[in-house]
C-alpha cells in the first residue's frame, strides 16, 4: 500500500489499491488465458499431426497388404495353370515320347535299341 508518511491510509486509498489489484488480477487471468489458449491450439496441431501421419501410414500399409494380396494371386493363378497344363499334356507327352526318342537319337546318329 502506498501510503504518505505520517498519515494513515484512508478508505478511498485501500479502495484504489483494491481496484488496482483486481485490475492487475484480471490482466493476469487474460495473461494465462491467452497462454493457455495458445497450448491448447499447439496441442491441438500437435495431434492433427499425428493423425494425419498415421492415416499417411495407415494407407502405405493397406497398399503393401493390397499388392502382397495380388502378387499372391498371380503366384496362385501361375501355379495352377502350370498344373493344369502338366495334368492335361501328360498323356499327349507319354504318347510321343517314343517319337520323340527316336527323332533324338537320329540326329545324335545312332539308333536305340527298344
């Protein structure tokens, strides 16, 4: 309290000191207020940040998973066409097999006795 020397503080005194203080207590609750705000916005970046890195990571693991899907499929699809067709031409090689023999050994120039 500001006070002149000999001389006790009046009530109009201690009543300007009050609204001095609550005006320096109001200007500190704006002070923390702005702060806080402020945080809470920082924070709230923080977090959209994150989000969106994770929906970023999110889709790059849903497209390995995609394209792991349809490599496996292709392996799939190749495999079973190559059963097939092994299932399906095994009885026409069986068949030319002799002929094929003896095609090769003409052109290696002896004969195979059967």
């Amino acid at each position: 309290m500001t006070t002149i020397p000999d001389r006790e503080p009046t009530l109009t005194d201690v009543v300007q000191q009050i609204v001095a203080l609550r005006g320096d207590l109001e200007q500190s609750r704006q002070e923390l207020n702005d702060k806080l705000e402020q945080s809470r916005q920082e924070l709230n970046d923080k977090l959209e940040q994150s989000r969106q890195e994770l929906k970023t990571e999110v889709q790059r693991w849903d497209e390995r998973f995609f394209q792991f899907q349809r490599d496996n499929l292709t392996t799939a699809r190749t495999i079973i066409i190559t059963a097939g067709s092994v299932v399906i031409l095994s009885p026409v090689l069986q068949a030319l097999a002799p002929a094929i023999q003896t095609v090769v050994s003409r052109l290696a120039g002896g004969d195979i006795a059967q």
